[in-house]
C-alpha cells in the first residue's frame, strides 16, 4: 500500500513541475525572416519570403514582398519575379559545378539585406522506385534510391498528392436562379480531383552506411479508409541532395516542429541556418539554402490495386430529403423548391414525376454531399492517366 502512495506522489510532483514553454523568439514581439526554397538546377526555382508569427497571432501566414535574386561567385546574377505575395520564381537555369552560389534578398521593411552563404551545387540522383506495401491499416508509400558514385550521403524529400474522388450523391439538376433544371455535362459536380502538399520534413541518410543507398525510406501512409484511395491516387516525390551542414539544419527543424511535446522528447535547439542579416548579425534569419537539380517520380494507385475491404469514410454526415412542390400543377406555392435547394447550400439530387414530364418534387441534400467543388475542382490535371 505505502509503495502505491508513493507512486503516486511522484506522478503528483511530476505533473506539478510541468510548466508550458513559450520559445522567447515565437513570442518575441520581434518578426524574423523565413526564407524556404532550393536553387534549382533542372527545373523552376521558388523561393517563400514570409516573417515569423507569434504564437497567440490570428495570422499563421505573413508574406513580405522583396527584391530576390541568385548570385554565382563569377559575378553571374539572375533576378526572380514575384510570382505572388511572399512568392518569386526563375524559370530553371544551368548550374554550373565549377562554381557556387547563393541568394540576396533585399526587404523594404527598414531596407534590410540578407544574403546566404555560397553553397555548392550538389545533384541529386534518381529515385530507383516509389512503391508501396499494403496492410489491414492502408497503405505506406516508400521509395528507393542510390548514389553508385557514393557522393550524396544526405537526402531530403517532399511531395504533392492528388486523388480522384466523387461526391456521396450524383446530381442530376441545378438551379438556374429561377427553375431547377436538368444538368449539362459541364456542370456535374460528381467527379473533382484534390491535391495535399507534404507538411512533415522527411530526411534519409546513408552517411553510416559502407554504401550509398536508401531502402524504403518512409514517405506517407495513408488509412484505408481514406478517401485518397476511393477511385485512383498519385503522388509526385522530389528528392534533394544535401551537403552535411544542411542536413543538420533539416534535422533540427524537423525535431524542433515535430517532435516536442513531453520531456523524453528532443528539446528546443537553435536553428543555425546559412541566410544572414548582411546589416545586423544578430538578427535571426530561419531557412537553408541548399542548389543543385532535383530528382522526381510519379506513381498512380487504381483501387482496383487495393484489397476489396479498402472502403472510404466520407467526410460529412448525409441524409436526403424529400422536397415537394406545394401545387405541383403550376410548380408554385410558398414552399417552392426552388427557394430551398440553394447553391452551396441545399441541392437537388433527382426528381419525382407524376403523371407528367415536368418534375413534381425532388431529393435534395446538403451540398458538401453533392457537390464535389466545394472540395476539389472537376478539371482533370495534365498528367493525369
């Protein structure tokens, strides 16, 4: 018994000692600068330029416009455009080996100029597979790759998903603001197409390893009951090389944002990224810039590649009702239809008929059940197949 209460004092203790952490620089009334992007070698180089948020802020997004540009150490100089708030672009330009290169950023917030350090360019090699394994659970995607030249070591990794899927109920009518009335093949809503950017860091190295080779790194699972794999998915992975220096950055990223959370759990490390304040070296700049060309593949997974018991959850609680017209000879009253399935609200999913060719009332459902828009778009992307 008296061994009991002391277990539990200890557990007491321990929760009282508990004390939440607020990171001075997350709550600093002071924004800092976050730089995200690659130099890319073979493909559009996008570079994010946003300030740091403070915890207790309603804004999680703050982009900053800014002059960007990338610097060789030959004098080249190559501008990027603003392709969107916080957002610049350069269409892929030649890399050369032989020399290095970095970023210049210049912000008209107090006229501040940032530079990172040169950086080599490294290549990335290609990725030898991307499959995946199945069990009772879902799916997990992995992918394979190897340097024979030995020379990568360090990789990172991230991707772009994008599923088919359909809405709970095929709807065959639309309001046209006045009458509902059968849909045009331009308007069905049944069908659309999602897409998810990767959001945790995925790092891989065979630094300790006699060979340069990467077996099954984990990329994402996915559950089976995901709506990802209702009719066909695909996922785009983007493998980056990484000098030793810049992999350590991403793992200290990656255990500062995902892996905090008791005191068994990695505990804050500073962030020493290679983007400095050319004006003020004690301003804190977050971001790596690595260069080099990036490595891509593509799979598609047909449900039909899937066990038969893979079913998808919808996402929304659904149920039709039955919506009559109150004269269905003149199709008028005070309970018109028309002025209950509204769009993005109430829509019509089929109709009654009695006796006649004009419809007498209909089926309707909320729209988050019909109308698949409201969570993709029905444009086919180009690669599709």
């Amino acid at each position: 018994m008296r061994k009991r209460q002391i277990i539990l004092l200890m557990a007491i203790l321990a929760m009282a000692c508990k004390k939440p952490y607020n990171p001075t620089v997350i709550n600093s009334p002071k924004s800092y600068l976050i730089v995200e992007g690659t130099i890319n070698g073979n493909d559009t180089t996008t570079i994010k330029v946003s300030r740091s948020v403070n915890l207790s802020s309603k804004t999680t997004d703050n982009p900053i416009d800014a002059s960007v540009s990338i610097e060789s150490d030959n004098g080249d100089n190559y501008a990027l455009y603003r392709y969107a708030p916080g957002v610049y672009k350069l269409k892929s330009i030649e890399l050369n080996h032989a020399h290095k290169y970095r970023l210049h950023i210049v912000t008209p917030d107090n006229n501040n100029e940032y530079r990172s350090d040169y950086v080599e360019v490294k290549d990335a090699p290609p990725i030898d597979s991307l499959g995946f394994s199945i069990s009772a659970k879902g799916i997990q995607i992995y992918a394979n790759t190897h340097d024979p030249a030995n020379n990568t070591k360090y990789y990172r990794y991230n991707y772009v998903e994008t599923w088919k899927f359909h809405s709970l109920y095929y709807s065959d009518w639309v309001s046209d603001g006045t009458n509902i009335v059968p849909r045009t093949p331009a308007q069905q809503v049944y069908y659309c197409y999602a897409n998810n950017i990767s959001n945790p860091i995925i790092l891989a190295s065979s630094a300790r390893l006699s060979q340069d080779i990467i077996f099954r790194i984990p990329i994402v699972a996915i559950e089976a009951t995901s709506e990802k794999l209702n009719i066909k998915y695909s996922i785009l992975l983007r493998q980056y090389a990484l000098t030793a220096d810049a992999f350590k950055f991403w793992e200290m990223l990656k255990k500062n944002t995902e892996q905090l959370g008791s005191i068994f759990d990695a505990q804050p490390t500073e962030l020493a990224g290679n983007i400095h304040n050319v004006k003020d070296n004690s301003d804190v700049v977050i971001g790596y810039i690595s260069a080099g060309s990036i490595a891509v593949k593509r799979i598609f997974i047909d449900n039909r590649q899937l066990p038969g018991n893979f079913y998808a959850t919808y996402p929304y609680s659904c149920q039709l009702d039955s919506l009559w017209y109150q004269n269905p000879h003149t199709l008028t009253g005070t309970n018109d239809v028309k002025n209950v399935l509204v769009p993005g609200i109430q829509l019509a999913v089929s109709a009654f008929y009695k006796g006649s060719s004009s419809p007498v009332g209909f089926v309707g459902a909320g729209a988050g059940c019909v109308d698949c828009t409201l969570r993709g778009t029905t444009k086919q992307p180009d690669f599709w197949q």
